[in-house]
C-alpha cells in the first residue's frame, strides 16, 4: 500500500520528494507533513494568489521566496505575527515546521 497521498500542489517537500523519485514510503513526521497542507492551504486563503504557492512548490531560494509572501502578506494588511506563524508552516526543511502541538503554542502566543 502506497503511503504518499494527496494534492502535489499542497504535500510536504519531503512527500513531493518521495513523490518524484516514485519512492512509496517517506521517512517523515507525518503531522509535520500535515501543517505543511495546513500552512499551503492559509496561505491561499489569505493571500487569494496560487502563484505564492507555486513559488513555495518551486522554489530553489527559500529566503526569497519567504521575503516576496512576507511582502505580499503585509501589502494585504496581514499582522507579522501571522505571517510568521504561516512562514514557519510552509518551511522547507522538517525540521524547522511546528507541530500541531508546537503550533498551537505559537498561536496562543500571537
């Protein structure tokens, strides 16, 4: 059974990767995976740009593109604290995307 599912578009870097390479099964937190959808998915909501998202999909120099959304989010009128909190779901590398544990603390924090 296959373990990879889901919108390529919205799936964890390490999924697509695995994805790519017709890989079965990744080596991965699958809840980290999952606030990577979570955070592609409210970044269409507030940003209303698929484009922002095929950035993320894309992108080869993460720092420009977490520089062109924070732009893009704050011309929207969006809270830095927000667009932190969104950043941080879409980061490429696993280790550095919250939980939803982590996740919730951030956002009581906001």
């Amino acid at each position: 059974e296959e373990s990879i599912r889901g919108s390529e578009l919205y799936m964890s870097p390490i999924l697509f990767s695995c994805l790519s390479s017709k890989t079965k099964k990744a080596t991965h937190s699958c809840f980290k995976s999952d606030v990577f959808s979570l955070g592609m998915s409210i970044l269409l909501l507030t940003s209303l740009n698929i484009e922002l998202l095929y950035a993320v999909r894309k992108s080869t120099d993460p720092l420009k593109v977490n520089e062109d959304i924070r732009k893009y989010l704050l011309s929207k009128g969006y809270s830095s604290s927000l667009i932190n909190v969104i950043l941080l779901m879409v980061s490429y590398e696993e280790d550095e995307r919250p939980d939803f544990f982590e996740l919730s603390k951030l956002m009581l924090k906001s």
